[in-house]
C-alpha cells in the first residue's frame, strides 16, 4: 500500500513537472513570436512624438539637425553660454546658430582671479572668439569684475580691442571694492576712449567708481551725444563740475543722471533745465565724506533748484547721504525738491526738522541711525507738511508708540511702505507694541506689524 501511494506520488510529480514543462514552452514560443511585433510597437512608440515633430512627416529631414532656424535660436536663447557652447557641438547647424549675432548682442564679461574670488571668469578662449567674431555684434556689454587690480586691466584691455563694436549700454561693475580705481588713469582713458569713439550710439552708461575724466567725457559727448539717455557716475574724482557740465550742455536727450554732490552746481542744473534740454526723470546725488571736517560742502540756490523743477515737473530727486552729523549744516536751509531721501550715517533732530520744513515733494525717508531723543515731534511735522510721503523706514532711532500712532494717523493709507523696527518703538503711558500693531494697521487699512531684528 505504501508502495503503491509512492508510486502514484512520484507519477503524479511526473506528470506535475511535465505539465510545467510544457507550459513552459508554450510559454516561451508566445514570447518569440511576439516579440518582433512588440519590438516594433515599442520602437514605434518611442520615435512617434520623433516623427511627429522632426521626423519626416512633418518636417524635411530627421533628427534635431532639420528644426527650423527660428526654433533653434529660440531654444539657444534660453540656455546659459556654456549650455550654449554645448549644445553648439549637436550639428553643423547648431554650431552655425551658435555664432548668430542676436545671441551675441547681449554679454556680461566676469573676470576675476581664481585665488581671491568667488566668481567664475569668463574663459580666455571665449574672449577671444567673440572679439574676432562678435565685437561689432555686441550691444548691450558689462564687465562685472572683483576686488583684483589685475581683473580690471584685464576688462580695459578687451575695451582696447572693441574697435568695431556697436555698443549702445556699457556697465563696469566692481563687485567689492572699487578695483577700477587701481587702473592707471591713462590706461582707463585710452580703453574707455576706443568704445566712445567707435560706438556713436551709446544711450547708457554706467561707470561708477573709475578713473573717468573730464577729456574721456568730451570725447563722449563727441561722438554720443544725440543718443546718450543714462550717465550714473557716482565716486569719480577725476571728473570736474566743468566735464559734467559739458555733457549736460551738448547731451540733450539725457534723462538720468548719477553724480556726487561736489560735481553739482546752479550752472549744472540750469543747463539741465534748457529749453533746448528733454524732461529729466532720475537724478541721483552722493553725498559722501569718510573724514569729518575734510569737506566743506557747498550750497545750491532755490532758483536752481526750482529751474529744474520748472522745466522738468515729474523729476525724482534721490540724495544718498553718508555724513556726520556736524557736516549737514549746508543742506536744507531753503526749500528744496527732493524726492527721495536715504541717511546711511546718524542724522541730527535739527536736519530731520528742516527737512519737514523745505522738502515738501517728499516721496520717500530712510533713516537708519538718529540717537536716543525721541523724533515724534519731526514725524509730525514732516507728516503734516510733506503730502506726497508714501514710504518712511527707520532703523536706530527712537519713537513713542503714541507719537508714532499719530504720524501714521495723519499720513493715513498713503503710506504704502512702513519699514520700522521693533527697537525703534517706545512703549508709553497709552499704547504697549500690541495695543500698536492693531492701532496702525487700522488707520493703514491694512495688516501690519513693525519689523524685528534677525537672531542669526
């Protein structure tokens, strides 16, 4: 019996195992047979979108060598230029739209050295490709450079070679501190001139913190001045308020100027009022002093000032002020019509009130230091009598929460910006910073709260 059951056992694994053997096998000749057909299918499937896009059907041709030029030259002006150079390598035609002159109409040259800066340079390689290829391509150029003396020769010397370039803004960046200071001033000079001379048709320039002087700029006017509509050249001592008259003189399209206030006169702003002179939107003034008592500023009169206006009613007037607190003395005596107003150093309470008593188109006030006094009297009269104020930002200073609930109170919804620091805020017999924060979001007509000092 227990024969027999091994017996039956072992035939039935028998014909268990056949079974699966056989299945198997079926299982496998299915497979081959089909898989040509899903070999065909999945090769279909996979160059169908192919097909459809590049592929004959739709275009001449195959492959990404047969897109259209507009197509490729889209695609290149999205790519960063080392993505770009790549990409260059796919085809000939690639490599044709690589060199296309509107991809080249636009560059920013970084130059730094490697041992002292965190920015990448562009490789020499480039620089020489583009001033053979492109130069005369080229429109819209900067040189953003690092805190090397050797980073800014290097930008003057590729300024030398732009001899048949088009050029219509130009920007020279220093990214820490001002290394085109450095150049000597004759190398500066003869790079900045070979752009002047061979451009024509420069509209902007910016050129804070160089050697640039008074003949670089009559060369300027020379050849530029029916186009140029931006000049910013804060922090050039070379230049007199002789040369920047000159520009405003012949340069009639001028519409944004950026200077330091020693270079500022009542002939400046009355040759940028002129008839024959276009509406000034954007004048910004520096004024600057790293040693107190070293500088002795001067005084614009109100009839310059208010010529200026006359010819030019919608200009915004921007002082940066970076001085001590004994050198304010020449400012803000008579009405003056600024517009913007940013103090980086303490301010005494005696220029906070003269600047509510003459500076009526007041837009904006920054003040990031004033001392322990609280300003709730100067906030009031700057509220009461300058009615343009939409933005106000205090750092170091000092406000009662009752003073302060008050000037916004007179503002009212005006003020679109209310950059406050905590610190700022004094607690007093009326209002706590709680009671406060509901107090002016209510007469903002909108949500606020002051800000607070980072911990990191």
């Amino acid at each position: 019996m227990a024969a027999a059951t091994s017996i039956h056992s072992f035939i039935a694994c028998s014909n268990l195992e056949a079974f699966f053997r056989m299945k198997r096998a079926r299982q496998k000749a299915v497979v081959e047979n089909e898989a040509p057909q899903t070999s065909q299918k999945i090769k279909k499937k996979r160059t169908g979108f192919q097909g459809a896009r590049f592929g004959e059907a739709s275009l001449p041709g195959s492959g990404w060598g047969s897109l259209p030029h507009h197509v490729i030259l889209r695609i290149f002006q999205f790519l960063p230029l080392v993505d770009r150079a790549r990409a260059s390598s796919v085809c000939r035609r690639w490599n044709e739209t690589f060199h296309v002159p509107e991809l080249w109409r636009r560059f920013e040259f970084e130059l730094s050295q490697p041992a002292t800066s965190y920015l990448k340079s562009t490789h020499p390689d480039l620089i020489q490709q583009i001033i053979k290829r492109h130069a005369d391509h080229l429109q819209y150029v900067s040189f953003k450079v690092d805190s090397s003396t050797e980073s800014a020769e290097a930008a003057c010397d590729i300024l030398s070679q732009l001899v048949n370039c088009s050029i219509k803004t130009l920007g020279l960046i220093s990214t820490a501190k001002p290394s085109f200071m450095n150049v000597s001033k004759a190398h500066f000079a003869s790079a900045l001139t070979v752009v002047f001379v061979n451009s024509k048709s420069l509209s902007s320039i910016k050129i804070d913190d160089t050697p640039v002087d008074d003949p670089s700029l009559k060369v300027l006017v020379a050849n530029n001045s029916d186009t140029l509509k931006l000049l910013k050249m804060s922090s050039c001592p070379y230049v007199s308020p002789a040369g920047i008259l000159c520009v405003a003189d012949q340069c009639h399209g001028l519409k944004e100027l950026a200077l330091n206030y020693y270079i500022l006169s009542d002939e400046l702003l009355l040759a940028l009022s002129s008839e024959k002179h276009v509406d000034l939107e954007h004048l910004r003034i520096d004024v600057v002093s790293e040693n107190p008592g070293q500088v002795e500023f001067h005084t614009i009169k109100k009839q310059s000032w208010d010529a200026l206006v006359k010819h030019s009613p919608k200009v915004n007037i921007v002082m940066y002020f970076f001085l001590y607190e004994e050198e304010f003395d020449a400012f803000f005596r008579e009405e003056t019509p600024v517009t913007h107003l940013y103090f980086g150093r303490a301010v005494s309470k005696a220029m906070l009130g003269r600047i509510g008593m003459n500076c009526p188109r007041l837009i904006e006030l920054v003040v990031c230091a004033n001392g322990l006094q609280p300003l709730d009297d100067e906030l009031m009269q700057i509220a009461e009598r300058c009615k343009n104020l939409t933005a106000m930002g205090l750092g170091e200073c000092e406000v009662t929460c009752r003073g302060f609930i008050e000037f916004v109170k007179m503002c009212g919804g005006r003020l679109t910006q209310l950059s406050i620091m905590e610190e700022v805020l004094i607690p007093d017999n009326d209002y706590n910073l709680d009671q406060l924060h509901s107090e002016v979001s209510k007469h903002l007509g909108r949500m606020w709260f002051p800000d607070m000092m980072p911990t990191w």
